[in-house]
C-alpha cells in the first residue's frame, strides 16, 4: 500500500495544481502532472483540483 500524503505535502500539492490552473492548463494537463509527480490517480487529482478551487478562491466556480 502506498504512504500516504502528510497536510503538508498535500498543501505544497494543492498550492501547484492552483498555480497551473490560473496559468492556463487544462484539467487533463493537471491530472497528468499530478500522476506523473505525485503518482496519484484521477479521483485524487480531482479532489487537488477542487480543493484548489475552493480554498483558493472562496468558490469552486472562479477557476475554469
């Protein structure tokens, strides 16, 4: 079974994948940076994405 992400590591996550989102990249493109550095798949790439939108913005609806 594979470690799971500490609050920090997931932080330090959500921090890059908000970054790719307001510089353009699709959801696909962040998907496949988050499994090919974080080697996880899409569901939790999806929660990263969410949580970026949120707590980043105050709404899921301000990043596209």
């Amino acid at each position: 079974m594979a470690k799971k992400a500490t609050d920090r590591e997931i932080d330090c996550r959500v921090n890059s994948v908000y970054n790719l989102l307001i510089n353009g990249n699709s959801k696909t493109q962040v998907v496949q940076y988050c499994a090919d550095n974080y080697g996880v798949k899409l569901r939790m790439a999806e929660n990263y994405i969410a949580r970026a939108r949120t707590e980043k913005t105050g709404t899921s609806d301000a990043i596209p």
